[in-house]
C-alpha cells in the first residue's frame, strides 16, 4: 500500500462517522482493524492473494469467523472507498466471501506429502537455502508464522537445537530443531550474514537484507506446495504447524508435551488442534482393542 495510507484510512472513517453516522466505537474498531491490515500487507501493491493471506492469519490467530468476517468488512469498505474516491484501479476483495460458520481444522498432510515439500527448494542458491531453513524450521517447531519470522539471530541455538520465540500474548517459549532443521539453518546461516550486513538481527531475510514478513513466508510455503505437485490452497504455514502437530500425536508424543512445543495456553485447544487421523485411530483399534478381530 502507499504510504499515505493511513492519511486515507482516517479519511474513509470520516466518511463513516459524518455521512454514516456511524457510532465511535464502531469507528474505533474500525480503525484498529484497518491498521492491523495495513501492517499486514505493508508496502507492496495488494492483490487477492495478500488479503487472502490476511484473512488465513487471522485464523492462525484463532479469532472466530464471526470477528474475521468483521475485520473483513472493514478491508471491503476501505477498498471501495480506494476505488471510488481516491481512484484505485480496482478492488482485491471483489469476490472474497466472509467465513459462515466455524472454520474447521485444516487437513494434515501426510508425512510423505510433507518430506516432498521439504525437498523442493533448490539448495545451491541463496533463496533455495532460505526456503529449505524456513521450511524445515516450520515443521520442526510447529511454530507460527509470526513466530518465525519475529526470531532474531540472538535467541537462536543450533548447537543446543533450541528456539526462544515470542508467541500470543508476548509469552515466550523455548521450542526444538530437529536435526534436519538444524542442518538447514546451518547451510543457510552463512547467506544471512552477507544479505544482512549488520543491519538486522532477523534470522530469516528477503533477498533485499530485511526481515521477511508474514506475507513473504506464506509465498514460500505456497511455491514450495506447487513444486511438491500439492494443490495450493492445502498448504499454507498454519497447515505445517497442524501437520507438525499431528505428527508428534500419531508419534506418540504426550498431549502435554504437545502444548508446550505448541505454545498452547489451555491443554484443551491442543487436544482439538491435535486431532487424530480416522485413519491412525483404526489401526490402533485394530492393534489394541480385544474384540476388533
């Protein structure tokens, strides 16, 4: 977006409050959400992808369908009003549906679908080796994407294998790399270093030499899927997150252990979160039950 947005933003809750004779809070809410979009999307020209991207952050927040569809209904108005009195060209949320009822949890991909996803960045380039250390740190942690993103180099440990990452609520929390992800983090450390130049202490960059954003990570996932021969709009960071989770319960883990690694508040949101496949759960019926046979 432009960078007189937020001057426009203020022009278009004007609007709402004298020619709508909306009330103040309705106006205040508005404004919070409309500058919770802008941070969202940042300077780059907005298309249906980014807000398409929004809308799936914030159901990685766990905001219900009810406050999405709210905060969706302030991005439509703030469009139309871009194409109708400062001259947009057009309107990305043409076409874009409110959430109807709860979202249900995301599908999990199989281990399988998962390693081929990790095998598709192309690791003697610069952004192949970024890709592969997001990548592979999403689904070793089954961290956020803002998790992710917000790391910085000094609560990084790859010889611990060890994360601190700040999660909902400011809470901070020590999560763990697998081997693969310490591997990847290591081949890509080394390309940080040079794109940063000591001007940030983020861990995973653009190739201009700046943190990326929630937006540039969502991308990544996304290519990574079309390359993996994955229909896209399965993949997205939320579902690794999902998927990682998944794993660990099919593995065996405890529910528990799965909350702190999660970063979960309550042990109840990961017991949903973590539901079994049907499948898994009939072949431990069959292993375990004294009548399946």
């Amino acid at each position: 977006m432009a960078a007189d947005s937020h001057a426009v933003v203020e022009n278009y809750l004007a609007s709402l409050a004298f020619e709508r004779g909306l009330a103040d809070n309705t106006v205040m809410a508005y404004r919070r959400d409309l500058r919770q979009y802008l941070q969202f999307v940042g300077d780059d020209p907005v298309g249906a992808a980014a807000v398409g991207a929004y809308l799936e952050w914030l159901a990685d927040l766990g905001l219900s369908p009810e406050s999405v569809a709210r905060k969706l209904a302030a991005v439509k108005g703030f469009h139309r009003f871009l194409c109708e009195e400062e001259g947009a060209p057009s309107d990305p949320t043409v076409g874009i549906a409110p959430p109807k009822r709860r979202a249900r949890l995301p599908k999990a991909l199989t281990t399988e679908e998962v390693f081929a996803l990790l095998a598709t960045p192309v690791e003697d380039t610069v952004a192949g080796r970024r890709d592969s250390a997001l990548l592979e740190f999403l689904y070793s942690t089954g961290c956020r994407v803002s998790e992710a993103v917000g790391l910085d180099l000094g609560r990084l440990d790859i010889e611990e294998g060890t994360a601190l990452v700040t999660g909902k609520g400011s809470r901070q929390r020590i999560t763990l790399l697998g081997e693969a992800a310490r591997m990847a983090l290591d081949g890509w450390l080394p390309d940080r270093l040079e794109l940063a130049r000591g001007q940030t202490d983020a861990v995973f960059l653009n190739l201009r030499g700046t943190r990326l954003s929630r937006n540039g990570a969502w991308g990544i996932v996304k290519k990574a899927a079309i390359r993996a021969g994955l229909a896209a709009d399965r993949v997205s960071p939320h579902v690794l997150r999902h998927s990682a989770a998944t794993h660990m319960v099919e593995g065996g883990a405890d529910l528990r252990a799965v909350q702190e690694i999660l970063g979960h508040a309550s042990l109840s949101t990961t017991e949903v979160y973590t539901r079994i496949s049907p499948g898994y759960l009939h072949e431990v019926y069959l292993l375990s039950h004294p009548r399946s046979r």
